[in-house]
C-alpha cells in the first residue's frame, strides 16, 4: 500500500513539474510545448549567470545600505555628543564668567573698604595729635 500511494504522489509531483513551464530539452525542428522563449544551451548559461549576479549585487546593495544605516546613526552620535559639549561649555563659559564678575565686585568692595580704612585710620591719627 505504502509503495502505490508513494507511485502515485511520485507521477502527480512529476507530471506537475512536467507541465509547471519549466526547462523542456527540445531537439532542432520538434515544436514547443508551450509559448515562450527558446535558448540556446550558451544563451541559457548565461541567464542564470545573469540571474547569479544579480542576486549578488541585490546582496551586495543590501550590505551597502547596512554601511550607510551605520554611518547615518554614528554621524547621529556626533552631532549629539557636539551639542551637549557646545552646551557644557556654554554652561561653564556663564559659570566662569559669573566667578569673574563676582571676583571683580569682591575686589571693587575690598578696595572701597580699604581706601575707607585708610581715609579712617588718617583721621584717627590727625585728631590724636
């Protein structure tokens, strides 16, 4: 039983691909089974070489498109890593410039405070002589 449904699934697969279009050898003045185009044994070869390389360079494009994904997220990364520099060094540049004008009022203050010691201590030593 097993030998006859194997029979019969056989014949049904290759009768199938028999009449599926496929590659038919035909014989110089047979008719085609079929519309369609006929190739020479070299014209054939070099179809499915045809076929062979194209499938390559689809391969080799999609490898290409990969680099570009990369480079397009590192480039991303940068730009990133460029702002939040731009952005610290904004921030330290305000921050230093504040410690300046503070440093500078602290000396302005200190300088007021010293020539008014001066002025107070000259007056001081006029009235005790």
């Amino acid at each position: 039983m097993k030998k006859l449904i194997t029979t019969i699934a056989l014949f049904f697969m290759l009768t199938t691909s028999a009449f599926a279009g496929g590659p038919v050898k035909l014989k110089k003045g047979e008719p085609a089974p079929y519309d369609g185009y006929l190739f020479t044994v070299d014209q054939e070869q070099q179809v499915r070489l045809d076929i062979i390389k194209l499938k390559y360079m689809e391969q080799q494009v999609l490898l290409k498109d990969n680099l570009i994904l990369n480079y397009k997220d590192q480039i991303q990364f940068h730009i990133l890593a460029e702002e939040r520099y731009k952005t610290a060094w904004e921030d330290s540049e305000d921050n230093l410039l504040k410690v300046i004008k503070a440093h500078n009022r602290d000396k302005l203050l200190y300088t007021i405070v010293g020539i008014g010691l001066t002025v107070a201590a000259g007056f001081a030593l006029g009235a005790a002589n």
